[in-house]
C-alpha cells in the first residue's frame, strides 16, 4: 500500500505488488509478506533541507527513490538522509514508531501528540469537497452544513478546499 501525490496539494493511496505498480512520487510505501521475518516494511521518503525525497518507478520493475529541489539554482550531489526504513508486526505501529524515530532524527517537527491543537479544529467536522468529491453543487454543501449542526443548528462547521490545511490520518485495512 502506498500514497503518492496526484495534484499539488492532493495525495491517494494505491496498491499493487510490483515495482511497476509503484506511482509517481509515492510518500510512504508500506510492503506485506516479505521473508525479513517481520510481515510489515515501511518505506518513507524524507525532506532534507530544501530537499525532498519520494518514490518512483525505476527501470526492470525496481524502485527508485528521486530527491529534487524544484529549483534549477538550488542543487546537490550528495544528502545526508532521504529514506527512513523500518519493519514491524503491526502496521499501526510500525507508523508511529517510524514518525517518532524520524522526529529524532531530523529534528525539523513535533508530532501530533506533542502538541495542543486549537478548540476551533474540534468544529471542524468534515470537508464540503470530500463530501461531494464527484458532484459538489451548493446545496448538498448547504445540506452537509445543516446535517453537521453547522447551519442553523450550530455545532461543528464545514470546512471548503482546505486540503493544504487538514490534519489527515492513514488508515490501514486490519
């Protein structure tokens, strides 16, 4: 199972089980069934200064890893760390132990449970465009709104395209 970024500000997930099925720019690659005698091995790309890494299609159905800038004047031969590997028995863990080993390691991020998120996120109850991904139109927004208590009703409110925003959660099938 993996998520790669599809747009500027959109990720998905995909599955396969072969290199080839390996999407352009994959942020975190979980594999199943392997013999390292661990059923589960996470591969997550990293950011390194001005640079970040992601996973990518390579040739005879390898993968390879792409570290890039996005700026032709900000370049290098050479990075210090661009992919974190791990292996576990519970993929539920194997994320929470990789994203705190990272922390360490980098140094550049908190994780989730270090911090103290504002009261409004608790408002926030879903997003208007996940809801109505393939046919947003103003009133099912509108009826979201009411239907979530953030219409007349108060309670929690919609929130628009706010993808670069949103605290988002991977879930894993058990």
């Amino acid at each position: 199972m993996s998520i790669f970024r599809f747009k500027v500000l959109w990720t998905t997930h995909w599955v396969g089980d072969k290199g080839s099925d390996v999407k352009h720019e994959t942020q975190i690659m979980i594999l199943d069934k392997l013999d390292f005698g661990h059923p589960y091995v996470l591969l997550l790309p990293l950011i390194e200064g001005s640079f970040r890494a992601s996973l990518q299609l390579g040739d005879d159905d390898n993968l390879d890893i792409c570290v890039e800038s996005e700026s032709t004047q900000v370049t290098s031969s050479s990075f210090r760390s661009s992919l974190d590997m791990h292996v576990g028995d519970d993929p539920y863990s194997l994320v929470k132990d990789t994203m705190k080993l990272v922390r360490v390691h980098l140094g550049t991020f908190i994780l989730l449970d270090e911090k103290t998120p504002p009261g409004i996120v608790d408002k926030f109850g879903w997003c208007t465009w996940d809801a109505f991904y393939l046919k947003v139109h103003p009133d099912g927004v509108w009826e979201g709104g009411e239907g979530s208590g953030g219409g007349s009703g108060g309670g929690r409110l919609p929130a628009g395209t706010d993808a670069h925003r949103r605290r988002m959660a991977i879930h894993f099938p058990r």
